[in-house]
C-alpha cells in the first residue's frame, strides 16, 4: 500500500460571503492548496469533494454543482458524506483514493455555504431528524446537543464554568488564524453570562455559522517525495457511525469516535495516544464537544478532560496543544471546510508553517477528528513528519514541479 | 475485486407499506446470503443516496441499521451506486479491507414532484430561472445527438421496444411490454423529439452488492465475478459547455475502465452490455461513447437486431431502465446485480449466450455530465 502525503494547502477566509458562489469560494481554496503544492490543476489526477447538506443551498447534487470550482471537470470526481464528520473523512477519501494505487495526486476539496439558507440554517436542520418518530416534535441542533452536554456534565459533575474554558482557549488561538470569523479575548465570565440558547448551551459556547472552503492536496509516497522535502504523512485513517436511534443511547461518551480514533491508531502504530499524540484538532461546535471527544479519541481518561484543560495542557504552549487553529469555535464553521480546516492546521503545525500559531518544539503526530448526523459519526486522521529530513531526488517522471514551492 | 453476493428487491412502480429501511434490509439479507457472510464480517459499507431524493438533509445517519452497519465504518458516497462501487474497490485496493458492502436504493414513488427536485440541480445563477423541466433538456440532447448521427425518433424508438421486450423476461422488472414501432413513435410528445415512450418511469427497489480482495473472494465462493476496471468522470456541469452530441463522461470513465482491464478494443470485448438508458436515445448515445461503435453506427447495431437479447451484442438484456424504471441512485447497482446474474448464468429466461465480459455503465441524469463504468468478468 501506498504510504500518502499532504503536500498543499489552502484555506479562504470563513465569514458570511454573499458575494461569492460556492463554486468561487471551491476555486479559491483549491487554487490556493495547488499553489502551495507548487502544482497546476494538469498535475492533478482525480478530485475529491466534501460538503454537507444540500439544503442549505436549495441545490440538488450539491457536488455536481460544484464540480468544476473543485476542479474535477474532465476528471474522476467523488463527493462523499458523512454530515458534519464530512471535513475529516473527505481527506479520508482521498487517502484511499491514492493508496489504491490508482491515482498519485489528488485534489481534496470541502466547501460550505451556510449563509444562503434564510433566515438562519438552523432551518434546513429541521429536516434532518425521523420524519414519522422526530419531525413532528420540531426539534433543533441545539436541543439536541444540550441533551448531549446535560448528559457529560451530569455523568462527571462538570460545571459550565470548566466547559467555559474551551472557548475562552480556542477562541483567543484563533486571533492568529487569518481565516478567522469569532477570534476574541474573552473570559469564562463572558460565556457564562451570554444569552441562554437551551440549556446549559448558551450563545458563547456554540461556534459560528459561516461560509467558506479549503483543500488539501494528496500525493503518492512517490511522488510526494520529488514535490517537497516536508511531506506530511497520512498515517491512520478512521470512520464509524452508530445507529440512527440516537434516543437509544448513553450520550455521555462518543463510542463511535473511539472506535474511529482505535482504527487509526492501529493503522498509523499508536499504542499510547496520550504519549504520542503532539498536538490534536479535535471537533469543536461547541465547548463541550472538544472535552467529549479529547475522551473518545483517547487523549485524556474518562470524565478527565475538563481537568487537563483547567491545567493548561490543552494550552497551545501546553504539553499538547488542542485546537491550536482557534477551532470551530473561534475559525467559525462551515461545516464540511471547517474539518478540512483542521487537517490543514495540521500540515502547517507539523511542517512548521503555522506562523504565529506555532505551537513550541517539534511536533511529530497530530491528530484531526470531525464529528457529525445524529451524534453518530466519528472521522479520524493521524497525520506525521519524517523524523530524519530525507534527501531531495528529482529523477523519474511524475508531475513536475512548479514555483518556489517545488 | 470479486463480487461475491448481490441482493435486490424486485423493483416496483409502488412500494406502499414498505419503507425505503425495509428495502434496504430485505436486499442486505438476500445479499449476505449470498454472499455467504454475517454483517459483522464485513469490513467497511457505502451506502449510495442523495438528499433531495430523500426528503431527509443529512440521509446518512439513516443508512446503518437496516444493513447491520452500526458501530462499522461507513460512509456514503453521493452518487449512483456505481460511484459506490468505484469507492469500495479503491478501499479494497489499499489492502486494508477484505469485505465492502454497497448499497443504494430507490423510493421514487414517494417523490411528490421528482422533475422540480432535477431542476433544483440547475446552476441557480444561470439555469434556473430559464425554467428548463428535464425532459426538456432530454430533448434538447436528443435532438442534438440524432442531428450529428442521422438517427431517426424511429431508432429511438427501437429502443423502447427492444428494452420493453427485455423486461417481460425479468421478474425484477414492471414494466416489460409487447410494444410496436408504432406504439412508441405514436406516444405524446414531450419535448420534441422526445415523446412520453423515449422517458424512463422511475420504480422502487434495493440493491446491495458485497464485493470482497481476491483472497476473500477466493474463498467465499467458486463462481465470483471479478470488477478488472473501473472508471467515473465528469464532462462540465453547465449546460452551456458541453457538447450535446457525444457523452464524454462516458468516453472518459470507459478508458479509465478499459486501461485497468487491459481492454485496447472495446468493439470486440464484451459479450453484452448493461448501460444508462434513462431515455432512449442515451443507449445509442452511450454505446457510442463508449467506443463499442463508432459514432453515427449504434442506430444501424440496433436495425440489424444485434443489440437484442439474442444478438450480437445484447444490449440491455435485463430491459434497462426504460423496462426495469429507473431506479435513482441504485440504477448503477441493478445493472451490476443483471450483469453478475449473466455471467454465473443464473439469469434465467433472460440469459445471454457465452456471458463472459460484461460491460455496466450508469449516468446520474439531467442536468449532469457524469457517469461511472465498470468492466466485470467470469
């Protein structure tokens, strides 16, 4: 099997953008991830493509809509999907797309527009739950998730105060990110004193709708090699989904992302995550969440990662940084971009390119996990860098490179 | 990558009292049997659905429990079932994973209006508010291709008639029918040239396909039938850009099919085709477009007779779309399902002479440019 590398990536700025289609915004990132690759759209030889509800955009075959902003015209394109776990599997897809052996380059693109669902996307979310057992009921994402957080909060005894924490973090990372939408210096006050959406989810602890797009570019071991002397490699791939009956459930653990989180472990050699793991991107939309799945993804004991946040480990000067980015809650969420976000905040930390984000020393692994459809799904990379910088061959054919980047 | 059990629901222009989970579990279970293999031994599943289709945003989370797929990975592919089964070999490909299920399905008859949700597919900038119904741009495509290639409403025609035909052999099938020439030709106009006989009713049904490495295979049964390639790719997505005439989805997907199947000459390959006929003049289109003849000849393959059950090149012997419905995202699978019955030689009446090399190929509709192919062998 093929091992496979990021190469590229790019990334547009998250916010409401009512002036571009999702088609611009696709082609913005895309362009970007090739320019970083130092490659042209010629070198690339299928394309990938993420992004969740069609709903939001009252467009039916969302992907085949944005087609060629995502560069797949003419070429072997695929949208999966797997709801709000989309930004991390799409990568995924595009791991499997090269490790096939069928393709050497692949273009992985994610996109999302929220901002064109009127008057909020809340509304399209509607439509997402049992239509015989559930519609009736008019239930929302936030009910729901409040479930969820009640659930985690009254398992563990966690107060609101320990949850506020994670925004006041991510939130204040993402003043470096220029991508982000919420970047703010907050205080636990602040979250707790913000507007109650439905308890104990109140405005502070919930990220941002938004619309934007990023890309990745995947490469052979191959030809990664000849590209660039900082490939980062895709080590471990994990996907899982749990039943539709979400109501049947114990929600105070995330089972499905541990299993996720075990599959991908496995795959890249992890046997002590807590040890080997340098910096993780976990899901964020809300708070809560980052907690919940630092847990799934066996970064922190059960019930312990409130404490490990309240001692600053999750810090991004910490002993593993968590959510260096800024996150969901402070990059703001398109969804299916937003996981993509977190692979690509990945490939900067871990070449070293993240700028003011920085996290300190030299991180080896790092960790990207989405999470989505009815608390169901969990999707997990592992993503690492060589530990000896190997020399730079530019013999046999492949793309070849173009730019400063090459 | 060798299948190694398929199961479908008969499809059906109704389906009342049975839901689109109840489908799927009755095709997952003949399926499994089929295959020889509990669900829990499978590695990875795809379930194949679009949204819209659905009624439901987000319709993965609905997809695990009637196939046993909870706590599994799975994940869906956006797209015909064909898409799914490109997804599964690359996965199996990796080496990673043994057994892949894939799924898709059809509950059509639920679908107030299925013509408006094709025109919410329209760019919404550019082609929406032209208020283009679907079966206009069929036309419009139709009358295009038989511009370029002399063939005739009455060639056309011969479709419907040969598919309709086909159906009646194929319990799978409702809606096989003695038609003449001039039953077809007489039907409505919808669009000229396309009259209301060129358009494929859509039907409900399941399908589930397992497919499984060569070792897997190997041991699960004697008669596997292997995928040797496999191909998808997209033409523009604006109606504006892309030549009406030829299928160049088709031309792409089939060469990156051919390549992997070793195939150089893809007029002499296949013992019989199971390809789109969401209308009936995409069959000869298709054929095309595919290289199993050259442009202008599909229409003179279909007058001599050598696309019938009994021909040449059977084309469609399963009654395709236009005699099995169209079945949405499954349509891809159904075919594969007829494809690998041909080549075990348990179709029945409707059996191909020397089925050996098959040749599976599915469009995703108006107003898209995208189809997959795949190449599937004893």
């Amino acid at each position: 099997m093929p091992r496979v590398a990021v190469i590229g990536a790019g990334i547009t700025k998250f916010m409401r953008r009512s002036l571009e289609t999702g088609k611009e915004l696709s082609y913005e990132a895309s362009t970007m991830a090739l320019d970083s690759a130092g490659l042209t759209l010629r070198d690339i030889q299928c394309v990938c493509n993420g992004t969740a509800p069609d709903a939001f955009d009252g467009l039916h075959m969302k992907g085949e809509y944005l087609l060629d902003g995502c560069g797949g015209y003419g070429k072997p394109y695929m949208r999966s999907y797997v709801g709000g776990g989309t930004g991390v599997f799409t990568p995924i897809q595009g791991w499997y797309h090269v490790a096939s052996g069928l393709f050497d380059t692949c273009l992985v693109v994610c996109e999302e527009k929220m901002s064109t669902c009127r008057p909020h996307p809340q509304g399209a979310f509607l439509t997402i739950f049992d239509h015989t057992t559930e519609r009736p009921l008019g239930p929302n994402l936030l009910w729901i998730f409040a479930l969820e957080m009640n659930r985690y909060m009254t398992t563990y005894g966690i107060n609101k105060r320990d949850i506020a924490l994670v925004s006041v973090k991510n939130k204040k990372n993402a003043m470096d990110h220029p991508s982000a939408q919420l970047p703010m210096e907050i205080t636990v006050e602040d979250v707790l004193n913000s507007e109650v959406m439905a308890w104990p989810v109140q405005r502070l602890d919930v990220s941002p709708t938004s619309d934007g797009a990023a890309a990745v570019v995947l490469a052979s071991e191959t030809v990664a090699r000849k590209l660039t002397d900082k490939p980062v490699w895709i080590e471990g791939v994990g996907w899982n989904l749990d039943t539709s009956y979400w109501t049947d459930k114990d929600l105070y653990f995330p089972r499905y992302v541990e299993k996720a989180a075990r599959m991908a472990y496995t795959m890249a050699g992890i046997r002590e995550p807590k040890k080997e793991i340098n910096i993780a991107e976990p899901y964020d939309p809300f708070d809560y969440k980052e907690l919940h799945h630092l847990e799934g993804l066996l970064l922190c004991d059960k019930g312990e990662a409130p404490r490990i946040t309240a001692d600053g480990v999750t810090q991004r000067t910490g002993t593993m940084p968590v959510c260096p980015s800024g996150g969901l809650l402070g990059v703001g969420n398109p969804i299916a971009a937003a996981g993509l976000m977190k692979v690509c905040e990945l490939f900067w930390q871990l070449r070293g390119e993240a700028g003011k984000r920085q996290v300190p020393g030299t991180p080896m692994k790092g960790v990207a996990q989405a999470w989505g459809d009815l608390m169901q799904v969990g999707t997990v990379v592992v993503m690492g860098r060589d530990k000896v910088k190997p020399k730079g061959t530019r013999r046999g054919r492949g793309p070849r490179p173009r730019g400063s980047a090459g | 990558m060798g299948i190694v059990g398929i199961g479908r629901t008969p499809a059906t222009p109704l389906s009342p009292g049975r839901s689109y989970k109840e489908l799927v579990f009755d095709a997952a279970v003949r399926a499994y049997h089929d295959a020889g293999v509990e669900p829990k031994q499978i590695d990875s599943f795809v379930p194949c659905s679009e949204d819209f289709l659905e009624g439901t945003s987000i319709f993965d989370e609905y997809t695990p429990d009637q196939l046993g797929a909870m706590l599994k990975p799975v994940h869906t592919i956006s797209a015909d079932g064909l898409f799914g089964i490109a997804a599964a070999c690359m996965q199996i490909l990796t080496g990673r994973f043994d057994l892949v299920a894939v799924e898709a399905h059809s509950k059509a008859s639920n679908i107030v209006d299925k013509e408006e949700i094709d025109t919410l597919a329209l760019d919404p900038v550019y082609n929406r508010p032209l208020g283009l119904h679907p079966h206009f741009i069929l036309g419009l495509e139709m009358a295009r291709y038989c511009h370029e290639t002399k063939t005739t409403p009455e060639d056309c025609a011969g479709v419907v008639v040969k598919n309709r035909m086909n159906a009646l052999g194929n319990p799978h099938a409702p809606y096989g029918g003695r038609l003449t020439l001039e039953d077809a030709v007489r039907s409505p106009l919808v669009s000229d040239p396309l009259r209301e006989a060129d358009v494929s009713r859509t039907a409900d049904g399941a399908c589930v396909v397992v497919l499984a490495s060569v070792p897997a295979a190997k041991r699960l049964r004697k008669d596997s039938v292997w995928i040797t390639g496999i191909g998808w790719a997209s033409d523009a997505p604006s109606l504006e850009t892309r030549g009406w005439g030829t299928a160049l989805y088709a031309t792409s997907a089939g060469a990156m099919a051919y390549r992997a199947a070793g195939i150089k000459h893809p007029r002499t390959a296949f013992d019989f085709l199971e390809i789109d006929d969401t209308a009936s003049y995409k069959e000869l289109q298709h054929i095309e477009s595919l290289g199993v003849c050259r442009k202008g000849e599909a229409r003179r393959l279909l007058r001599n007779g050598d696309t019938r059950r009994g021909g040449k090149l059977p084309v469609n012997p399963s009654g395709g779309s236009l005699g099995m419905g169209h079945l949405l995202e499954a349509t891809g699978l159904y075919r594969l399902a007829e494809a690998v019955e041909q080549i075990r030689g348990t179709a029945g009446s409707r059996q191909v002479r020397r089925a050996r090399t098959g040749l599976v190929m599915s469009w995703r509709g108006v107003p898209t440019a995208t189809g997959a192919v795949a190449v599937v062998e004893a």
